[in-house]
C-alpha cells in the first residue's frame, strides 16, 4: 500500500473541495454568487463554500474577478497551506495582477519559512507559483522533496520542471536533469500500487523533451518504456502518437501515416494536430481525412467536432487548412498544467 501523505481527513475535504471548485466554475446567477458570500460572511471557515467562489471568480470575467479570488485565495494559504485541497483550488488565473499574485506569493513564502519541515507547504507553494518564477518553483519543489522524498508527486512536479525549463530555452544541460530525475522517478515508482499514471504521465514528458532535442535513440527508448507500462491498456493510444512524430523525424512517412491512424483507432480524439499537420505540410490529405474522421465519430466535444467536419470539407475541396483550436481547446498530450 502506498505511504499516506495527507490525513484521511484531508482527503476528503480535497475531494469535495475539488467537487465545489467544479461547480463553481458552471454556470451560476450573481443571485447565488450573492448568496454563498453571504453564508461565509456568516461562517468565514466554511471551506467548501470558499471553494465553490474560488473555482467561480477564476473564469468570471467581471471587473471585481480576480480581486475576489485573491480574497479567497489568501485565507486559504493563511488557515490551510498544507492541506491537500490547496494545490488543487489555488492555480492563479491569468487575469490575477502582478501586484496581486506578488502578495499572495509573498503569504506562501511565509508559510514557508515558518513551517520548516513541512513538505506540502513548500510543495504546495511551488504548485502555486507561476512560471515566471520558475527558479523559484524548483528551488521550493526541491525542498519538498528533500522532506518527503517517498511522495511521488514532488519528483513528477521537478521532471516536468526541468523539461519545461529545457524546452523554453532549448538547453540540453537541463534537458539531462529532466532525464536524470524522470529516470530516477519512473524506476522508482513504477513497481509501486497506485502510481502507474504518474509514471506514464513523466515518460510522455521525456518522451517529449528527446524529440525537441532530437535524441531519436532516447525517443525509441521512451516509448518502449511507455508500451511496457502497466498504464498503457488504459492509454494504448500515446504510444502510437510518439512512434509516428518518430517516424517523422526519421523520414518514415508510411510509418507515420499508420501510426496517426492507429492513434485514432485507439481513442485519439481531436486534441495534439502536431503529427497530422506535419502530415499535411507532406500532402498525405487522404490520411488526415481518415484521421479526423475516426475521432469525429468519437470526439465527446461537439463544438471540436464542428469544428472538425469544416476542416474536412475543406480538404475535400483541396482547401489548405492548418489543424487547430483556440488555445481553450488546444492541448498536447504532455500538456503542461502547473501554472
């Protein structure tokens, strides 16, 4: 059995914490917006309320937004910084000032500092900071390493760091880190219960980080690791997806085309257009339109899916087209969350 990191009580506060930030980012009148700061005005340490008003403030696009959510946001790193519930209802929104993001940080590093040996309080903090704080995101996820080196996520969080850092800048020094530490944690965790998507998530990370520095050797490596693990009868697809940018680069077009086609076959769905678009640049159109085809018949997402079907009339036409969606749509499969 895996090492419990958090109490079972704060597990279950994380889960309907999450539940309320879910439902506070639907659809919700100012009546009942109105209503829920009403009812914490009149209990301040109703969490699952505050949680439910930080997941609405963080899409609101009212003027008063972000002020709100930083409202929120602040009793929470004050009263429970260390709670489980806190990475998860606290990624800063884009339209959160500089000057408001400075000051929330500035609370976390207090926490911080006065809370020692605390791994999920520095864990938790390097969650919260933004990428432009990059040095200080690992310096913090290092800490909480440091102090509890057995939690899986902390060593996950500092891979997709360095692979992150390493893409940004095109650094292969770094780029050894990220596969020094992703090599570390796969081996590590692997055999453990409870962490095969942990692993399979780091692998397609540094599956990602050799094809940007053109290691193909390490590619093959990666997605050998990413078929033989245990993660794969429920991601069979991911595989296939780096096996034809692979053969991309190898200059295997027919080797491609049959990878982007089985990748749908095994539920891709209308998400990473790197590999369908090289493919186009290359004038393989009828494959394309067979890929999209498939995953229209699967995509969950209707407006994808419109979207989907103008493209393919467009080749049909002999239109040129460039696959894509506006960046709320738009998602890779290594897709970098931590904000």
């Amino acid at each position: 059995m895996s090492k419990r990191f958090y109490s079972k009580k704060s597990e279950k506060l994380a889960s309907e914490a999450l539940k309320a930030h879910q439902a506070g980012k639907e659809a919700m009148d100012v009546h009942e917006i109105r209503r829920l700061e009403e009812k914490l005005r009149t209990d301040h340490t109703d969490v699952i309320t505050r949680c439910s008003l930080l997941g609405f403030y963080s899409i609101s696009t009212a003027e008063q937004a972000p002020t709100a959510w930083c409202t929120h946001a602040e009793w929470v790193i004050k009263n429970l910084p260390d709670e489980q519930l806190a990475w998860l209802v606290l990624k800063v929104p884009d339209r959160v000032s500089e000057g408001q993001y400075e000051a929330l940080k500035a609370f976390f590093l207090e926490k911080v500092k006065r809370n020692q040996k605390n791994a999920n309080v520095a864990g938790h903090a390097a969650e919260f900071c933004r990428l432009q704080d990059l040095q200080l995101k690992k310096k913090l996820c290092k800490k909480a390493r440091r102090l509890a080196p057995d939690n899986y996520k902390w060593s996950s969080l500092l891979c997709t760091l360095y692979s992150y850092e390493a893409r940004l800048n095109n650094d292969s020094t770094i780029a050894e880190k990220a596969y020094k530490v992703g090599n570390k944690f796969a081996r590590r965790f692997e055999q453990l219960p409870h962490h095969r998507a942990q692993v399979y998530y780091v692998l397609t990370h540094l599956c990602e980080l050799a094809l940007k520095f053109n290691d193909l050797e390490r590619t093959e490596k990666y997605i050998k690791e990413l078929k033989n693990a245990d993660f794969d009868f429920i991601s069979p697809k991911t595989k296939h997806y780096y096996r034809g940018l692979l053969a991309i680069k190898e200059g295997n077009v027919e080797g491609a085309k049959s990878q982007l086609l089985k990748f749908a076959k095994k539920g891709g769905r209308l998400r990473d257009f790197r590999l369908a678009n090289q493919l186009l640049e290359l004038g393989e159109i009828q494959t394309v339109l067979d890929y999209l085809q498939i995953c229209c018949t699967e995509e969950f997402d209707a407006d994808k899916s419109k979207l989907a079907l103008r493209w393919i009339r467009k080749l049909q036409k002999g239109q040129k087209v460039s696959l894509g969606f506006p960046r709320e749509y738009s998602s890779p499969l290594w897709d970098f969350e931590t904000k």
